[in-house]
C-alpha cells in the first residue's frame, strides 16, 4: 500500500521555459475529463463540498494513475513521488473509513384520522 505523505519542491525554473500554456493545458484536460462542470448533466454538483472532493479525485486520477502519452507513464512516477502507477484500488485504500451521522428522529406524517 502507499501511505500518503507530504512532498515539498522548490525549484529555480529557467524562465525562458516559463509558460502559462502548462497550467491552461492542465485545465483543458481536467475540464474534458470531467463533466461536472458543466449544468447540463445529472453529474453537475450542487454543494461546494462534492465539487472539491471531485475535483481532488479527478486530480488524483490524472496526476497519480493516468499514463499520459508523451511519458509513457503518470507524471507523479516521472517526477519520483511514487514507484509504480497507482491503481483504483490504491486511492481507495488511502481514504478515510465513513463516519455514518446520527439520524434525528422522524417526523410523523399527518393521516385522515389526525383532523
């Protein structure tokens, strides 16, 4: 299993090969991949929160799973962060077990008989 960690990189980029078409290109991809941005479908989310677990579930999947074609692997693998590409199985794994919320009491429906 891979454990999660923290990783944190500093660099000093040449800035002939500084770029906004990297960081649009990553937009592109992930706004293809996923349909919940769009309100035209039944995938579209309601709540702030469900968008940012998706968001971070779609990242995952492209950064750490995804073999991207002109690497011929997933970029987390290229950049050394994990050794192999991950699998469904292994974000499942990394996942906190669900907390099941304590339901409040329900409300009794008005019948003929209450009027």
């Amino acid at each position: 299993m891979c454990a999660p960690y923290f990783y944190c990189c500093r660099s000093n980029p040449d800035p002939d090969h500084i770029s906004t078409s990297y960081a649009e290109r990553q937009n592109l991809n992930i706004r293809m991949e996923s349909r919940r941005w769009t309100r035209l479908t039944n995938a579209f989310s309601k709540k702030a929160e469900n968008m940012a677990y998706q968001i971070a579930i779609n990242f995952m999947h492209h950064n750490f799973i995804r073999k991207h074609m002109t690497l011929r692997m997933p970029p987390a693998m290229k950049n050394s962060l994990i050794e192999y590409p991950m699998t469904i199985a292994d974000i499942v794994e990394m996942l906190p077990l669900p907390v099941a919320k304590k339901r409040g009491p329900y409300k009794k429906r008005p019948t003929d008989s209450d009027s």
